[in-house]
C-alpha cells in the first residue's frame, strides 16, 4: 500500500471515529432531553444548540467518511456493463465532474460559516458558525478523496 493510501486510510478511520462519537454524543443529549422533559418536566436551553452542531458535524464528515470508503449509494448497473477503459473514462469524468462542486461547497461553505460567525446559539455565547465549517472542512476532505481517486484511475486500477 502506498503512503499516501495509508494516511488516507487513517484519515478515513479517524473521521470514522469523530462521526461516531458526535452522533453518540447527539443520541445522548436526545435522549437526556427526551427524559428530562418527560419524566421531571423540566428543559435544558442549551441542548437544541448542542444537537444542531453535533448533528452537522456528524452528516458532513459522515459523508466524507462514507465517499472514501466507497460505501455511498451508487447506481453502477450500467456502468458495470462496461469494459475496463470504458469505465476508467466514466469514472474519471464524473470524479472530475465532482471536483468544481466540491469547491462551490467549500467556497460557499465558507461563506454561511464566516456569516454565522456573528449569530450565536440561542441560550449560550458561542457561534453557530461553528456548526457550520462543517461544510467547508468536508469539502476539503471530499477534494483529497476524489484527487485521489482520480490518480487510481489513471494508473489503471478501477476502485469503487
């Protein structure tokens, strides 16, 4: 394995492991809330903030997660029908196709983060922009795994 496929990898498994801890982290403050609400009457202010950031960060570097691994869904029927230079060149226009929208999420990402910099959660002092550099940090992430990609394909093996 190259080095570079190694670090992806790690980095790969270390994103893994974040979305796993923040939507653990999410299902708790859910169920926190679910019970305190139902079983004492009572309502923490601070929770609604928590599980929008928590549940950000948890999609988009979900998402990063699930296109490195090749496990997103993906429609592949034709595409399989195809013989090996065939598929490298589809794969390779839509990998490309895929790098400029990769960096209007980061450019525009970018944007609502820096904006929501300036509006703070509802009941606590901290920047809902915050929860929002999710987005450009997954695009960077996206970016990488699809350059990536691109220099398998070039080289002739065919990956998910």
């Amino acid at each position: 394995m190259k080095p570079i496929q190694r670090i992806l990898n790690g980095t790969a498994t270390i994103l893994e492991w974040i979305v796993a801890m923040t939507f653990f982290a999410l299902f708790a403050v859910t169920l926190l809330n679910i019970g305190l609400r139902n079983l004492g009457g009572v309502a923490l202010l601070w929770i609604p903030g928590f599980i929008r950031l928590m549940f950000v960060w948890t999609v988009f570097l979900g998402i990063a997660a699930v296109f490195r691994r090749g496990d997103h869904l993906v429609v592949d029927v034709l595409l399989n029908r195809f013989v090996a230079r065939a598929k490298t060149l589809v794969l390779t226009v839509i990998h490309l196709s895929l790098l400029p929208f990769f960096g209007v999420l980061f450019h525009f990402g970018l944007q609502v983060a820096e904006v929501r910099m300036r509006i703070p959660f509802d009941t606590w002092d901290f920047p809902t922009g915050w929860a929002y550099m999710a987005v450009p940090v997954s695009a960077v992430f996206l970016l990488v795994f699809t350059l990536e990609r691109l220099v398998i394909l070039w080289r002739g093996e065919l990956t998910k």
